[in-house]
C-alpha cells in the first residue's frame, strides 16, 4: 500500500485530506458516521420478508383512504399516522418493489433521526453529544429493529426526539418559531403511537416543573398554550380508543408474561428475534453497558456531584427520567388494569434512552473507550443475527411451495393471523381464518372475503397454515423454519374432513357470524 502511495502522490494527498478532514471536523465526523449507517443498514434492505404485523401495516396503507380510516375507526383504533406516512411512501414505488419500499420507510427515519441529531440536538448541546446521539443510533440494537420494521415505532421514536429536544428549549429561553415546531412535533407523536401520550405527559409535567421552579414565568402562558392546542387537536382521535376500547381490550394479546419480560428493553433487546443467536451475550453487553452509563449519570446529577450542571445534565434527567416514569406507570396499569407493556412498545422510547446515554458520553473522560468496544462487539453481533433473519428465505419457500402444489380450489385454513399471510402472498387462492379467542390479528376485509365458504362441506383433503404448533401433532405437516420470524416456523399441514368440519364450526361461533353482522 505505501509503494502504491508513493507512486501516486496525488491520491496520497487527498487520502491524507479527508482523514485530517474527519479527525478535525464536526462535519466530517458526522457525514462518516450517517454514510456508515447508510451502507451498513442499507445492505439489508433489501429483504422480502414481512411477518404478521407488517403485513397489517401494508395492507392498511393499500387500501383506500376510505376503506383506511373506516377499518381505524371501528376495528382497530389504531393512530393513523403511520399507515398515510407509508402510504405516501409505498407511492413512489412500482409494485414489484413494494416490500423494499415498506422497509424504506423506517430505514430514511433512522437517517432522518440520525440528521436532525447533527443539526437540532447540536445546537443545543454541542458537537460531542450530537456525535454520541448518531453514533448510538448507528450501533445499539434496537436501531436495527427499529430501521426496518414495517410499523410505527420508528416514526414514533424519532417525533418524539424532536419533542424532547424542542421541548427542552422551550422550558429554556425560546423564541416563537420553538413553541410551534414543539407543538407540531407533539400532535404527530400523539396520531403515531398511543404510549406517546404517556410519555408526552410526563415530558410536559418535567417542563413544567423546570419553568416553575427558575421562576420564568412569563413563559407559562405559550407553554400551557401549546399543550393544550396540542390536547384539543388530539382529542377528536381519543375518542376513538375510548369507544372501540372494550371489544380490543377482549382480545389483547398481551398477558403478563409480556409484562415480566418487558424490562429486556433495557438490557437484551431484542431478545425475541436473537435468543438464540451465538453473539446473544455481545448484544446484551452493549444494551445493559448504556443502561448503565444512563442509571449512573443520573444518580451523580440528582446526586449533586456535577459541579456544574449544565444543558447535558438537564437533557440526561429529563430523557431517563421520562422514560423510566412511563415504563413504571405502564408496569402500574398493568397490574391494576390490564396487561398493556411488552418489550417491543417499548422500543419507540429508544431514541431518548440514546439521548440520554449520549448526555453521558459526552461529558465523560473515562467510558468512551470501554463503552464504544462493547457496542462494536454488540453491533456486529447483532447485524450478524438480524441479516440471517432479513434474508431467510422461509416466507419465500412457504408462498412458493403453496402456489406449486395446493390447487386454487382448495381452501386454506389459516391460523394465527396466516389469513393476513393469504391475503399478501396468496391473493389468488381461498384463505379462510380460523378464529380463536386469543387476539388474532384480522382485518375484516380478509374474513368475510370467503365467508360463504365457512358453511360448504370440505373436501377430503384441506391445508392448514399454523404458526404456533396448534397442528404439531399431526405427522403430515412441513415446516418452514423462520418464516414468522426467527424463533417460530410455519406448518403446512394436511387435515382430513372431519377435524376441519370443527374448525371452521369453531370460528363462526367465536367471531366470525360477528362480522358477518357487521
């Protein structure tokens, strides 16, 4: 390499150049770590595979805007933020790159999180905390979840960001234009995820209180002003959760086995996609060593052994604080009212955790090093399990042996959401969903597509699609590994008359004729 240097000086000049560019310039630094980011999360992309949920999502954003907000409005309550933000997206792409544009959609946010971090957070907290904020952003390993899940959350975590950042100068000495870009960031966060709602209180109730007690009280009027436009603007929306609430609360899927599990957020995310990964222990490591930096930065700031608190320490205390405080009133309402806290709601907190830890980061002497060894180690680890998982070509394998070999006359029977299954990757041939009373995920479009079929007598040889072993026992099943999912196969399975007679006689009593009455 130095003969080749020596022989083109030119190339050694400019070699020279940009590394002297990266090591002295806030901006080289940054465009290195985004175009990292950028390469490194942009090779896995490019994947074919959605589960369950992200189906839900691509179809929703699919339908038309009418068919869209009649399904939120009286089936599933869901903001509808998300579903009109990939909509835009999925326009831009031809049919056949649907898949890759779904995942594009969460992939541009974490770049997008990644530049508001270099700009907005910079300008409030300096160099070193917005380098720290990007480069966590690049290396935890919620981001690699979050950048390419085809839901809300990264769009939820990133509204969020620029809700803590703005408001956090708003509670300082804001200009007009602050309180307008806090407010629109809040009134987005609100119609992306509901938990944003618990989170924003708190964030609201930490500013508050920091008004308060520096005595600005000229700034109470624009501040309380913007959080009750934000309310009312909100409100409308509210009233959705608040009447459709009790048939979803029926069917909620999330049990307290969630609940006990949930705190893995902080130290083995995301435990349910890489348990059994080999590089388990590196991703743990580097989750748990930033959970750590956050807890011990807070306890020396509340502590008072920050001789000189200053805009980090105030960024510190309010993202952990906000963050903690939601996560210990979701476990209360979990225990008082229902199940409602799983690790994977969790993640949209994700970007704040970083905020906090980069707070940390920034002001420290000693942890860098150490910190940022154990967060390579658990990034590539962490790459490592989730590219498997990207490209493994279960889902694949699973429609095309389906398309080969299952005539279009033969109804499937779909269990465990595979009905949404169907309706993705197997437009052509009849689905029919076996409806349980254990929250399945539907969209009534897809259930009563086929309903008149529930009642004819099946032939003598039916295919079922289950995902959570409910036909294990039958001996003439094939299984398809990974295709929901790293921790869970697909059974295809061939059932005989009678035992699907009972089936489908099952599901029109449990929902079905529910629908049908609708």
């Amino acid at each position: 390499m130095r003969i080749f240097l020596t022989k083109f000086p030119h190339i050694s000049a400019y070699i020279a150049l940009v590394s002297a560019t990266i090591r002295h310039s806030f901006t080289g630094k940054a465009c290195l770590l985004i175009g990292i980011t950028a390469v490194f999360y942009g090779l896995l992309i490019n994947n074919l595979n959605l589960w369950t949920d992200e189906i839900y999502s691509v179809l929703m954003a699919k339908d038309s805007l009418g068919d869209m907000f009649h399904l939120l409005l009286t089936e599933d309550s869901k903001p509808p933020l998300y579903y009109l933000y990939l909509k835009g997206i999925l326009a831009l792409f031809p049919n056949e790159y649907e898949i890759w544009g779904a995942h594009f959609a969460s992939y541009i946010l974490l770049l997008a999180a990644q530049l508001f971090a270099v700009t907005e957070v910079r300008k409030d907290y300096g160099d070193r905390t917005a380098l720290w904020l990007v480069a966590l952003m690049l290396l935890m390993p919620q981001s690699l979840w979050l950048a390419f899940e085809v839901r809300t959350y990264m769009l939820s975590a990133f509204l969020m960001l620029a809700a803590l950042v703005y408001g956090l100068r708003v509670s300082e000495q804001p200009e007009l234009r602050d309180y307008f870009k806090l407010g629109a960031a809040t009134v987005l966060a609100l119609y992306s995820h509901y938990y944003c709602a618990l989170w924003l209180m708190f964030l609201y109730l930490f500013l508050l209180a920091d008004i308060l007690r520096a005595r600005r009280f000229k700034q109470l009027k624009p501040f309380l002003a913007t959080a009750g436009a934000a309310a009312l603007l909100f409100a409308p929306w509210l009233a959705v959760p608040l009447s459709t609430g009790g048939e979803i609360s029926r069917n909620w899927y999330v049990t307290m086995d969630f609940v006990r599990v949930s705190a893995q957020f902080f130290t083995t995310p995301p435990a349910a996609e890489i348990w059994q990964s080999p590089f388990f222990i590196a991703t743990t490591l580097a989750a748990t060593s930033l959970t750590f930096i956050v807890i011990c930065g807070v306890t020396d700031t509340v502590g008072g052994k920050m001789t000189k608190p200053d805009s980090n320490s105030k960024l510190l205390t309010t993202a952990a604080g906000t963050v903690l405080a939601t996560y210990l009133l979701l476990i209360l309402l979990s225990v008082t009212v229902r199940p409602m806290v799983t690790t994977r709601y969790m993640y949209i907190f994700s970007l704040i955790w970083y905020a906090a830890g980069a707070a940390v980061l920034a002001k420290s002497s000693f942890l860098p090093r150490g910190f940022i060894i154990i967060a390579l180690l658990g990034f590539a680890g962490t790459y490592g399990d989730f590219k498997a998982a990207f490209f493994d070509r279960g889902f694949y394998n699973l429609a095309h042996d389906i398309k080969a070999f299952v005539p279009k006359d033969k109804p499937i029977l779909a269990f465990d959401n595979n009905n949404l299954f169907c309706e993705y990757y197997l437009p052509e041939h009849t689905c029919l969903a076996i409806v349980g009373a254990d929250g399945e995920i539907l969209r009534r479009p897809s259930v009563m597509k086929n309903i008149a079929l529930y009642g004819k007598e099946p032939g003598e040889v039916t295919f079922t699609l289950s995902s959570y072993g409910q036909m294990r026992n039958n001996k003439d099943c094939l299984n398809y590994k990974s295709a929901y999912r790293i921790s869970h196969g697909t059974d295809l399975c061939k059932l005989d008359a009678a035992h699907v007679r009972q089936l489908l006689k099952e599901s029109l009593d449990l929902r079905l004729n529910k629908y049908e009455r609708h």
